[in-house]
C-alpha cells in the first residue's frame, strides 16, 4: 500500500480532536484496521469513512468502543440480508417472466 493511500492517526485525531487510544481501541476491537511505518500510525484512506461514522456516533450518542462494535456488527448483518434478498428477488423474477 502506498503511503499517499495512508492518513496519520495523530493528523486524524487532531483534526477529530481525538485520543490516540480511541483509534488503538477501535483496532484492539476488529474495527478499524491500522498500519505501523517507522513508529508512526496511520489510517487507510478507505478506512476514513467508517471511523468518521464512528466517531460521530461515538460523540452524538455518547457510544462506547463495545457498543459501536456491537452496531457495526448488526450493519454488516444488514447489509448480508440485502445482498440476499436482492438475490432472491432477482431469482423470483426470472419465474414471473
């Protein structure tokens, strides 16, 4: 992965008005993937969106780490029983026709 592709945590978090050990506990917990260069942590850019969505919600709603863990499960769900109905309604058009 290029480091173009790569946000510093400690920018991130600055802009965000963070702790770093809230981006450590989201990565501790499975939701947010980080990378290690030279000491130094950093966001995949395609990660962005998912941890802004959990910052806010984390702010807004005052969410622990377990809760929003707890959510982004149930979201992944979510979008699974999309997929398969989406599937399963394509399948059922191909007999009405």
């Amino acid at each position: 992965m290029a480091t173009k592709d790569l946000i510093p945590a400690d920018d991130f978090c600055v802009y965000h008005q963070l702790e770093q050990t809230f981006i450590q506990s989201l990565q501790e917990e499975g939701l947010l993937h980080i990378s290690i260069i030279n000491k130094k942590t950093f966001i995949p850019a395609d990660e962005v969106p998912k941890l802004e969505k959990m910052v806010h919600l984390h702010r807004d709603l005052d969410i622990n780490v377990a809760g929003l863990a707890s959510i982004n499960h149930l979201l992944q769900r979510l979008d699974e029983m999309q997929g398969e109905l989406w599937l399963l309604r394509n399948r059922l058009r191909l007999y009405e026709d």
